[in-house]
C-alpha cells in the first residue's frame, strides 16, 4: 500500500476524546477498517509524561499487530520510545525542517487550512497534508474557521502528487463529499470516539 492508500480511514484520538477505555475504542475501530493512527494526547485533560508514555505503548502495540499506521501528534520526544512511524504538526507546533533533519526517515504530516499557511510552510519537507477544519468542530478548542471542501480541492490541486486527507467534523453522513473533493483519506475524532457503535461508524466512513 502507498502512502496515500493508508491514510485513507485515519482516527485520531487521545485519552481526552474518550468517554471510556481508549484501548477499547482502538481495537473497534481497527475491526471497523482504520488504516491509520495518530495519538493525539493534548488539550484539556490530557495525559502527560509517563502516564502519555503507557498509554501510547499500548495503542502502539495494537497498531503494530494489525499494520496500522501508527503516527504521534507533535511530540517529537515520543517518537523513538513510541516507534512512531512519523509525526504530525500543526502550524504553530515544530517547524517541519527541523523535524526532517531529525527524523530523516519517518512520516511528517503537516495541517494547512490557507493559502497563506502553504506559502509559509516548507512543503517539499513533508510526507503528507492535513487540509481544514473541513467543517465545524467543537474538538480542537483553538479550531479555526470551517474551511470547506472547496479548500481540499484547493490544496490538490496546487500538489496533485501530495497525499492529503481532510480533517474537522467529518463523519459518516459527509466523508464521501470530502473524497469526492480530491481527499486521498479522511481523518477523524468525535464522529468516532464518540459512537455508539465505532466498527459500524468505521465502516460507514
Ligand atoms: N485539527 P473532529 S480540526 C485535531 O483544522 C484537529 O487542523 C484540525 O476533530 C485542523 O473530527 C481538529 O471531532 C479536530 O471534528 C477534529
């Protein structure tokens, strides 16, 4: 599978989006059909230091034994005890060629939501985009203003060849608009973390 193929269904979560075991949420969602990962352990009540660490082994673990692509959300210091296949960043997180020179060899995912934001960011460094918040979403505290698909469609055209997936308020019911606008995958949260029935909403997606 190429980067793009495996990026195509990617849950996002830490133990601050979950209302019971993450673990748990983790196996269902890897039955449903997830082919990534990103531990997003951040905002508020997030795990830090060496209960963050346990918990990332675990979801680690899980990813490993059934070829998900395992990636850690802006914290490079996990990356190596983690094993991390790469690392995400935002605008306002590690700048991304200090990263590369870093980790020569691992992923580097990087979030875009302007046009001003892609001529401020050194693309050719990086191994795939995030493109949004797509939609509104009421996860990120510090989200921005819903940018539409209209901007996915954007983002591939200025880098056909770039892998992208769209992020923000995706969910079953609008994934498919998402895909449809040039997305190679989509990546998700609460539309998951909060299911009744995560495998069913996996599926869906
Ligand atoms: N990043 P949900 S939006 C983590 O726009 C994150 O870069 C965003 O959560 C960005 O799927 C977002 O619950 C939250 O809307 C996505």
């Amino acid at each position: 599978m190429n980067l793009q193929e495996r990026l195509r269904k990617y849950l996002i979560m830490g133990s601050q989006n979950c209302q019971r075991d993450s673990v748990a949420i983790l196996e269902e969602a890897i039955a449903g059909g997830i082919t990534a990962f990103q531990f997003r352990e951040k905002g508020p009540n997030a795990l830090e230091g060496e209960e963050k660490l346990e918990l990332g082994l675990k979801l680690r673990q899980l990813c490993r034994k059934h070829h998900v692509l395992f990636i850690v959300n802006d914290d490079s210091v996990l990356v190596e005890p983690l094993e991390a296949d790469g690392i995400h960043v935002g605008q306002d997180d590690m700048d991304v060629e200090d990263l590369r020179s870093t980790f020569p060899n691992k992923i580097i995912g990087l979030s875009v939501s302007s046009e001003a934001e892609v001529r401020n960011s050194a693309i050719d460094v990086v191994d795939y985009l995030g493109a949004g918040p797509v939609f509104g979403t009421s996860t990120k505290v510090d989200a921005k203003a819903p940018v539409g698909v209209e901007w996915i469609t954007s983002v591939k055209a200025m880098f056909p060849d770039m892998p992208l997936v769209g992020i923000g308020g995706i969910t079953a019911q609008n994934s498919r608009s998402v895909l449809v606008a040039g997305a190679d995958g989509v990546s998700v949260i609460s539309a998951v973390t909060h299911a009744d029935d995560v495998r069913s909403v996996v599926e869906q997606l």
